[in-house]
C-alpha cells in the first residue's frame, strides 16, 4: 500500500507520506497478530489519539518556554547585560545566561575567569541595526520568528548567525533563503552564502544563476554586484561555461 502514496503516481509532503505508511504499518502489524481480516478500529483510534496528544503537549511545552523567556525580555525582568547595536543606536537590555546557552562566542565574552578580562556591563554588535538586533534576541529567546520579520532581515541574522557561531539560527537563515530563491534574491544570497561560509546554500545559489543567467546578467542589481563582488563573478562565469560545455556534450551524444 505505501507504494500507492509516492510520487509520480500522487505527491504529498513527506510528512503526510511518514504518517500514512505508520498507520499502514501499525494495521499490518495489529491484523496479523489478531490473524483476522477484520480491520481493528478501536486500536488504530486509539493509537492515532495517543499522538495527538503527545504533539499537543509539545505545542504546550514549546509555548510556555517561548512566552516565559519572551517575557522576560519584553518586560525586562532581572535583565543583568545591555546590547548595544551599530551606529550608536539605543541598547538593548538583555540576560547573560540566555546568550551564553545560545552561542559559544557570547559565553566567551561573557566568561570572567581568572585568565579573562571581568564581561562588560555592554556589548555592541555592529554589523546590527536596532531592529535587526531586536530580531536577534527574540529569535535566541523564542527559537523563532514571524514570517514577515524573517523575509526583512534574513540577511542580516544570517551573517550575525554565522559571526556568533549560532547553529540553529544558521540553519534556520540557511532553508528559508533556500526556499525563497529566485531570480531577484538569487545574487543576494549567494553573495551571504560566500561571506558566510553557508556551502551548500551557495552551490544551490550558483547553480540558480546559471540556469537563470539570462534573466539575471541583464537586471539592475548585476552590475553593482560585479563591481563589489568579482571574485563571485569569475565563479559564475566558469560555471555557466561548465554547464554549456556539458550541454554540447550531450547534446551530440
């Protein structure tokens, strides 16, 4: 039966297809220990109730640990650190213990032993606008974002992800800007794929380019990002030279 469920015959997501094979395995399973033909509902009810309770109890526990931490850093509770973004912007009150579980460079700082200078009362993050840095915190405080929050200032968490050496927050940057490729952000993202050291994002933003190359060579923002850019733009030469020579290749054979 889960043959019936993959593509091309049908498309679903993969977590539809997991859950329907589980099912399908779990009757396989409860109909030849019962040795019947008869299909044991009260079994499978009572199996598919048991994980809907267990993933609204994790939809609990993940709401309470985001509202809890969220509110402390809205309301300011006990906050015992200020954050300070780039261009003498306004700081941000914050707590040492939540940066430092969230990323090795902010426990380094904030380590005072006896080999380190005492951590500061402030830290400014430069490359960070305010908003961008209220952005930060509230990802390291809640795991996530807003959509439209996202789509502002990928970029920018992006890079401070990769800086401050936060895993999830990279990997979090690294699918949406992945997701969101096309031919307007294409250039963008590989350009925060190279600083950043985001490898395979980088090769998937590549090999957009080069398969979009003509609607993208000839758009306003190419020619700025040749100028800033031209290692980037030796890359994207060879590979599209790679990908037409392949093409011929195949072409004749």
């Amino acid at each position: 039966m889960p043959l019936i469920l993959r593509p091309p015959r049908n498309t679903i997501c993969g977590a539809c297809y997991e859950g329907a094979r589980s099912i399908i395995n779990l009757i396989n399973k409860l109909e030849s220990e019962k040795g019947s033909d008869s299909l044991p509902n009260s079994y499978v009810s009572r199996w598919v109730s048991d994980r809907k309770d267990e993933e609204n109890l994790l939809k609990e526990e993940a709401s309470f640990l985001k509202a809890g931490f969220f509110t402390a850093l809205r309301d300011q509770i006990h906050t015992d650190i200020q954050l300070k973004p780039g261009n003498n912007g306004l700081p941000i009150p914050a707590h040492k213990a939540i940066l430092a579980a969230r990323s090795q460079v902010f426990r380094n700082m904030l380590d005072s032993d006896e080999c380190k200078a005492p951590a500061k009362d402030t830290i400014t993050l430069s490359e960070l606008n305010y908003e961008e840095l209220e952005c930060l915190l509230e990802f390291l405080y809640t795991g996530g974002l807003p959509k439209e929050k996202v789509e502002k200032y990928v970029y920018a968490l992006g890079v401070a992800a990769d800086k401050y050496e936060i895993t999830y927050l990279q990997k979090f940057c690294e699918r949406h800007m992945l997701r969101s490729l096309n031919p307007s952000s294409a250039l963008d993202v590989l350009e925060i794929s190279d600083a950043c050291s985001y490898i395979s994002l980088k090769e998937s933003a590549l090999k957009f380019i080069v398969k979009n190359m003509e609607d993208i060579a000839f758009s306003a923002r190419f020619e700025e990002f040749a100028l800033k850019n031209p290692h980037l733009c030796v890359q994207i030469t060879r590979s599209s030279l790679m990908e037409a020579k392949q093409t011929r290749v195949h072409g004749s054979s």
